[in-house]
C-alpha cells in the first residue's frame, strides 16, 4: 500500500506552494504515473525504510495492546460496549503515535520531497534525516505534530478497529455471509471508508505540518486556519481517494493476517 500512501502525501501538500517544475497531480492514478513518468518508478518507494520502522513501532502497540487493554477497561468480561471499544483504540493509537513519531515525521518529508533535476533535497538517506532534523530542529523537530497525529491515529484506530467489528457482527448477524474472507474483505473495505471519512481533515493537516520547515506555521492550528483561508474547506479532503484505497487495502492485509 506504500505508493497509494505517497500518493496521498503529494496530493495533501499539493496547493501548499508553487508547483515544482509546473508539474501539477490529479486523482490517485494520476499522480502516481506523473511520479512515474517525472521521477521514475523508485519514487513511489520515497521513505519506505522510515515507513517500515514506523510500522515496526506503531502497529505492534495500535494493534498488539488492544485485546488487552479492552479486557482492561472491561475487566475481562465478554462483548464490550462500542463506547469501551472506542476507548480502547484511542488509548492505544495515542500511545503508539508517541512512540513512532519520529519515523512517521522522516517517512512524510521523504515522501513529500521531489527527485529532480536541479531541485534540491532535503535528506539523502533515513539516518542523516533523523540526524539532520535532530540538528536543526532539535527533539521538538523529531516530535513534531505529535498532537494533531496522536488525534489522527486515535480517530483512525477506534473508527477502524470499532466499525470493523460492527460491520462484521450485521453481517453475520443477518446471515449475509459467514465468517470467511469475502466477510473480512467486505467489513475491512467498509470500515476504511467510514475511518477516511472521518479521519482525512486531520490527517491533511498532520501531513502538512510535520512536512514543513521552522517558522511556517505556528502550531497545527494555525496550518488548519491558512488552509481554510487560502484553499477552502474542500482542501481538508485532499487525497481523499488514496487515502480510502490505502486503509481499505491495509484493512484486508491486516485484519485477514491478523
């Protein structure tokens, strides 16, 4: 799913500033056969190795730590409310966004940087990234957007994790499959639908603001204000489609795998 996630990126940050060479990105496919054809195949891999330490950290807390912190907030006891379900996936996504986030910041900004001709790069390689931001930007650099992430993640986990489990329970509940995986796939595609809906405002100003450079912005807040003001509300469901065709396929390998 890592090039439906780059897609995403260059279309969130898209409007942001002048466009790079003129070049300009319309829908998922859009983009990624202009990054294909501008700046090769590789391009579409741009922080994979950041990405791949983000998933390392992150998902073995998100997904690892929920059955036991619901049993937690239970105390054990069988079918929990949807509302101990929410809480359960809040406090893990919360707490695996405090650790990855440094790899989540190296993942974007690789992401977002173009491999042109005559335009410059901000890092050469994932390590000189971390310490690059750690030089110039200090803890605070590596750490940054850990708020409106942290608001990100909690949406995307309890949404996803939650309507999950109740497409999947109407489902067999109304015997309208068994539990096999057309079940899962359907379930894993509806649940990323509702989580995108939901989610894309802030994963949009979470993206642009851990992309960008001291002193653009003065907070997440303020990023959310300028794109309001300048780009409308419209710019708030930027990658929308990438988005939805990244969780639903993240859905279906984790949960089937999982």
């Amino acid at each position: 799913t890592f090039p439906l996630d780059t897609a995403k990126v260059r279309l969130q940050i898209q409007g942001e500033k002048k466009a790079v060479g003129g070049i300009r990105y319309r829908g998922v496919f859009g983009t990624i056969s202009t990054m294909i054809r501008t700046e090769g195949p590789k391009s579409l891999y741009n922080g994979l190795v950041a990405g791949l330490q983000r998933q390392l950290c992150f998902a073995s807390v998100r997904i690892g730590l929920y059955d036991n912190v619901k049993n937690f907030y239970t105390g054990g006891k069988d079918n929990p409310s949807v509302l101990v379900r929410i809480l359960a996936g809040c406090t893990t996504g919360a707490m695996a966004v405090s650790f990855a986030q440094p790899t989540d910041v190296v993942k974007v900004r690789f992401q977002a940087q173009m491999n042109l001709d005559g335009v410059a790069r901000r890092y050469s390689s994932t390590m000189q990234a971390y310490r690059h931001i750690f030089q110039h930007e200090g803890m605070r650099g590596l750490w940054k957007g850990t708020l409106p992430n942290i608001t990100r993640n909690a949406l995307v986990n309890c949404t996803e994790l939650v309507t999950y489990d109740l497409i999947k329970e109407a489902i067999l509940r109304h015997k309208l499959l068994s539990d096999n995986l057309p079940c899962h796939f359907v379930s894993a595609f509806g649940a990323g639908f509702v989580t995108t809906v939901i989610a894309s405002p802030v994963d949009v100003v979470k993206t642009r603001y851990m992309n960008s450079p001291p002193g653009q912005y003065k907070s997440a807040i303020n990023c959310a204000w300028t794109m309001l003001t300048k780009e409308g509300p419209t710019a708030f469901y930027k990658g929308f489609v990438p988005s939805f065709l990244r969780l639903g396929s993240w859905n279906v390998v984790m949960f089937v795998t999982y």
